[in-house]
C-alpha cells in the first residue's frame, strides 16, 4: 500500500474510533459545550491518524502513533471545553502508544529508542511536577501526567525532540495567552488549557526535526 493510500485509510480508521470514542468526551463535557457538539476531536483523530501513518517505519509504530493520536484527540477537545484532561483517558492514551512500541522495540530491537522513550517520559513528569508545584495556576496534575505521554512519544525519536517540543510547548501557550490578552476575551488571570498546546509542540518538534 503506498504512502498517501496508507495515510488516507488510518484517518478513517483514527476519526471513526474517535467517533466511536465521543461518550469518553461526552462523560466529562457539558452537552452545551460547542467543542462536544462540533465532534472536534474527529477530524483531529483523522488528521493525527494520516500523520502517524507518514510517520510510522513499521505497523507496530503505525498502530502505536494512531492510538495516540485518538487519545490525543479526545484530550484536547476536553482540555479546551472543561480545563481537564482525565485519568483514565491519559492512562488509555498512554497504554495504547507505550504497548505497541514495545512491541516494535521486539521486533526490531530498538530497545534504545524505547528506553529513550521512558527516560523522556519520566523526564517531563519530574519537570512539569516541579513546575506545578512552583506555579499551580499555570499547570494542573493532569497537565504533568499527560507529560508521560507526551515525554514517550518525542524521546522514541530523540532527546532534541523532547527539549524541542517541550520549549515549543510553552511558546505556543504564551502564544495563545498573548492573542486572548490582546482580543480582550480573557485576563491575565484566565485559565489557558495547556494539554493543546502540549500536542502542537510535540508535533512540531517532530516535524522540524524531519
């Protein structure tokens, strides 16, 4: 199957699961919520499902970034509507991209890419604790859980891409904080979900690498 084909099919996979996946939103989403009715998260699921198949060597890989991506999808749409990112759907999201790594790792013995992967993990979880602890407001528990996933998922492919996607990261919420100052819809004082921009850090990163 060549490359586009290959994207095209698990972007259909990634937004049906994603669709299939909207009570997990629905759960914690005031049905009000323009982000749950919209169905945000499947076209995301869609886009990161063409991505992970552009970015995957193998299907281990491929099956591994797509889960991710779903997960991915989910999060954010309920970080934007609700300022939370769940338990259970990090810990999900986190399982579905570690397992099939591991996986792969089995299969073509990049187990140091895999333990790169952990340390990065464990690497953004010490960094946005203490980072929490020091400015609560800017970052909840969530935020530093999700950096597990976040952590694995940039150090499988290098140490510059965690110290990229993580400064990235942080540009793009001070980004997003400056144009809501500006337009006069928020404060200094509002909450900007930083599970999005978490995301469009770690996928950048990836990118600029090549």
């Amino acid at each position: 199957m060549t490359g586009p084909m290959l994207a095209g099919l698990t972007a259909v996979v990634a937004a049906a699961v994603a669709w299939l996946l909207t009570s997990q939103v629905a759960a914690v989403t005031p049905r009000e919520s323009g982000w749950l009715r919209s169905r945000a998260h499947v076209p995301l699921a869609a886009a990161g499902g063409a991505g992970a198949a552009l970015l995957a060597d193998g299907w281990a890989e491929l099956v591994g970034f797509a889960a991710a991506a779903v997960g991915c999808s989910l999060l954010s749409v309920i970080d934007l509507a609700v300022r939370r990112l769940p338990d259970r759907v990090v810990g999900a999201t986190l399982l579905g991209l570690v397992l099939p790594l591991v996986l792969e790792a089995g299969i073509s013995g990049a187990w140091a890419d895999l333990g790169r992967a952990g340390l990065g993990a464990l690497a953004l979880v010490a960094g946005y604790f203490v980072l929490a602890f020091i400015a609560p407001s800017g970052l909840g528990l969530g935020d530093v859980k999700f950096a597990a996933v976040i952590g694995a998922f940039l150090g499988w492919f290098g140490w510059w891409q965690v110290g990229a996607g993580t400064l990235l990261a942080f540009l793009i919420n001070a980004l997003v904080a400056t144009v809501v100052l500006v337009s006069r819809r928020g404060s200094r004082r509002s909450q900007i979900p930083f599970g999005p921009a978490m995301m469009a850090g770690a996928v950048a990163a990836v990118l600029l690498a090549g």
